[in-house]
C-alpha cells in the first residue's frame, strides 16, 4: 500500500474492528450492478404481449400485511430479505452480526443516477418493489394465497436498491404512470417489470402495455432478467 494511503487505512480498520462490523470486500461494478438478475431471458418487447391484459381490479383489501409482516428470510441465508438486498446492490458494505447492513454506497442509483451513502437508521436508499405490492394486487395478487404473495413480496427479482426520494414518487405506479427520472435505465427497469409480471402471473392494463411497448421499441434488444426464489416461500413461512 502507498504511504499516504496507510494511515486512512489504518484508522479505518480500528474503527471497524471498535465497532464489531465486518467489511466486505468491494464487489465491483457496482455490487448488482443495478440488475436484478443476469438480463439473459427472452427479448422483452417480444415478451410483452404475452402477457394479459386487463382492467385494474379494486384496491380494497389490500395492506402491505397482505405480503408478509416486514421482511423475511425467504431463501434461508440466514438474513431478513432487505438485509440481502443491500449487500447484493451496495459497494463498500459494512455489516455487524452477519446480516445487518450498516453503511455502503450506491455507487448509481437506477432510477436518478445518482450517488448516495447509506447509513443504517439514517438513509436515502430503499429497497423498492419493482412491481409494487399495490399494482400486483390490483392485477391479479388479490386472489393469490399468502404464501405466494410472501414469495412475491420477497423476490429478489422483484427488489431494487434506489434513491428512496424517487421511490416515494413512483409509489404504486405501472409503467403508465411513472418510469425513473433517469431514461438511460428505462429500458431495463420496463423488462424487469415483464420478467415479474410474467413469472407471477400477473395482468397489465392496456395503457400499462402500451407504455411499456414504448419504452422498449428504443432498445428492441433488451432482455429480461431471469432468477429470483421459487413462486412459494418454504413450509416454514406458509
């Protein structure tokens, strides 16, 4: 190491080692590289119309309870599903305990573009729902089980680290009412909501569709990303 870095490092690793955290190594390109997963499914305008279309159900009944209390530990790593979701799509991560992110950076936020720190307790990242658990119950989820909807709710592909300010903007919105401020992710962020939508089950409304056929005519090669969990959550969380 340089000598004019060492000390900085130094200083660093005494904190870390005060403060019981553990530091990851960096991942990378950006840890998720805000992808959330390898984008190698089908075309995605391609994709688009084989997916139902709709009217809008009513909302009522709904409650984010519907989905599960809070986060869960779907797939069994041990840690709650925002936990998981932070150390795949932060860099620099620092956690305690094993699970509990406690700072990181989102080195380009998807949806603005920016880049922000996060800070346990004190933060500007969410963990957004791609598909939101409102629009998925409107659109077919208010029929399902609760064991699917907990899978739904916890899928990692279905799950974005963003700028919480731009989340809190697109709330329950479809592609219709709200696509991220910054265009360059559109495309992307329009094939993850076909790849949910598609694995799920779930319906668009025909402006929903429409929207999303106009996104993808600019990139028509984009794909969808593909992984996540299974439909249903373990025996354990039914």
């Amino acid at each position: 190491m340089r000598p004019h870095l060492l000390f900085p490092a130094l200083l660093l690793a005494a904190a870390v080692a005060l403060s019981g955290c553990t530091v990851l190594p960096e991942p990378g390109a950006g840890a998720g590289a805000n992808a959330p997963g390898p984008a190698n499914g089908p075309v995605a305008l391609a994709s688009v119309d084989g997916l139902a279309v709709k009217g809008r159900a009513p909302k009522t009944g709904y409650a984010r309870e519907q989905f599960g209390k809070g986060w869960l530990d779907t797939d069994g790593s041990g840690c709650g599903t925002r936990e998981d979701i932070l150390k795949r799509d932060l860099a620099r991560t620092t956690f305690k305990d094993g699970c509990k992110v406690l700072t990181g950076v989102l080195e380009k936020d998807p949806y603005t573009g920016a880049r922000i720190t996060h800070e346990r307790g004190r933060t500007g990242v969410d963990i957004d729902h791609i598909v939101a658990l409102s629009d998925a119950w409107q659109k077919g989820a208010g029929g399902w089980d609760k064991g699917k909807r907990i899978a739904f709710a916890n899928d990692p592909l279905n799950l974005l680290a963003v700028d919480a300010a731009a989340n809190r903007k697109k709330g329950d919105g479809d592609a219709a009412t709200w696509l991220p401020p910054d265009r360059g992710y559109r495309c992307r962020y329009v094939a993850a909501q076909i790849a949910v939508k598609q694995k799920y089950g779930l319906w668009v409304t025909a402006g929903e569709r429409d929207a999303m056929k106009r996104v993808l005519t600019g990139c028509p090669g984009e794909r969808l990303p593909t992984g996540g969990n299974p439909t249903r959550p373990p025996e354990r969380l039914r």
